[in-house]
C-alpha cells in the first residue's frame, strides 16, 4: 500500500512576545493508506500540533505534508477548507455537538455546506448513524444521549462525508472504560470494513493497543515506532 500521508522534515515553531517554541523539531512521518495510527507522548509533546497539521486545521512553519497527493501547504484558506470537508473526518474528546439539534441535525449539518439534495443528505446521515448503531436514536438530543453515544453521533458526523482520513483527539478520553471500549470498537471497523486510514492522538495504553503502529513523540520529537 501507498503512503496517504507523507511529512518530510515537519517544524513548527509558535512565537510568544520575542520567544520562540518549537513544537515539532524536523519530524518526517510515512502513514500507509488503511492504516491505524497513534499518536502517544506526554502533555506538550506536539502530538495535538501533529494531529492538526495533518487535518489541516494548523499549518508548519517549514518542512512539508502531502495527503493523497496533496501538498497542503500550499492551499489557500479557501482551498483549505474544502479540501478539509471532503477528505478529512474530526472526532474529538468532547464531542462538540450542538445541543439544540437533534443527532439527525447534528450529522447532517456539514453535509449542508455540499451540493447534495435534501434526499441524498438523508441517505447520507441515516447510513452514517446505523453503521454507529443509533438508527433509533436520530431524533434524540444530545441531553438525552449517554456519553459515549454522543461520541457515537459525532463519528456519524464525522462518517457522513465520506472521508479518506479520521483524525481523532483522544476520542476516549471523557468516557468510561465501556463506552470507551465501544468507540474502539467502532474505530476499529471504520478502518477494517471500511478501509479508512485513522490517526488518533491518546494517552491511554488500551486505546494505543487497537492501533497497527504506535508513534510516540518527545519534546517535539518523534522517537522510533512500536509495531503491534
């Protein structure tokens, strides 16, 4: 299989007053297609910063990232923001649902920004919440959903585009150990059944276990791999 991410000398520095920190020190990074990564390393570490260059959310300060081809850096905000929606899906440690729209709104709410019809955003966010096993569920709010069904409905969210790269930031991490058991799971069969390529920053051992390759990062910089 072919690298779907490809990170050649990455450095990011941020600036504070006349201070520079240097978050990402030269990393250099392959991610095969259909792969499930982690992304481990104490508070600090750059693993967050890694995560969201990746998504496109944050961009380096030198050094390059391809993705499917792709040189990210070199996109306009503009440009950014679309390739953003149709190649990347976010799962978050907090969900980030809207409370006033039903699970059903919430999945389908970054569908309205494509030109889809109102029937094929329907196909579209019913399919993305029976594969997360809440078909029943979609005319629920968030305050009446548990914890990890919330997380449910934001994978759907994050499912329903129809992305090629999960990026997820401890998406365990506000859950107890059998919800966060259950979004594993799920983690697991997006990238088996469904052959999408997951990048997950987590401090958790167990959650790093479901993961084919386990990077850890340092002060900025990556240290060799563990493979599972």
């Amino acid at each position: 299989m072919s690298a779907i991410i490809t990170i050649s000398h990455l450095t990011k520095i941020y600036k504070r007053d006349k201070q520079e920190i240097t978050v990402l020190n030269d990393v250099s990074l392959d991610i095969v297609q259909g792969d499930f990564v982690a992304l481990m390393g104490p508070s600090g570490s750059g693993k967050t910063t890694l995560l969201n260059i990746i998504a496109g959310i944050d961009r380096p300060t030198n050094g390059e990232v391809l993705i499917a081809g792709t040189d990210i850096g070199a996109l306009s905000e503009t440009e950014l923001a679309k390739w953003r929606s149709r190649h990347i899906g976010f799962i978050f440690q907090f969900y980030n649902l809207i409370p006033v729209l039903t699970a059903f709104e919430n999945v389908e709410l970054p569908l309205m920004l494509t030109p889809l019809s109102k029937s094929e955003r329907r196909r579209q966010v019913e399919l993305a919440l029976s594969v997360v096993g809440l078909a029943d569920r979609m005319d629920h709010y968030p305050k009446q959903l548990s914890g990890g069904q919330e997380q449910r409905v934001a994978i759907a969210r994050a499912i329903a585009s129809d992305p090629d790269i999960f990026v997820a930031d401890e998406p365990t991490g506000d859950l107890d150990r059998v919800s966060a058991e259950e979004i594993l799971t799920l983690l697991e069969r997006l990238n088996k059944e469904f052959g999408k390529t997951i990048v997950m920053v987590t401090h958790d051992p167990q959650a790093a276990n479901r993961a084919h390759i386990v990077h850890h990062l340092e002060k900025g910089d990556l240290i060799p791999q563990v493979q599972s």
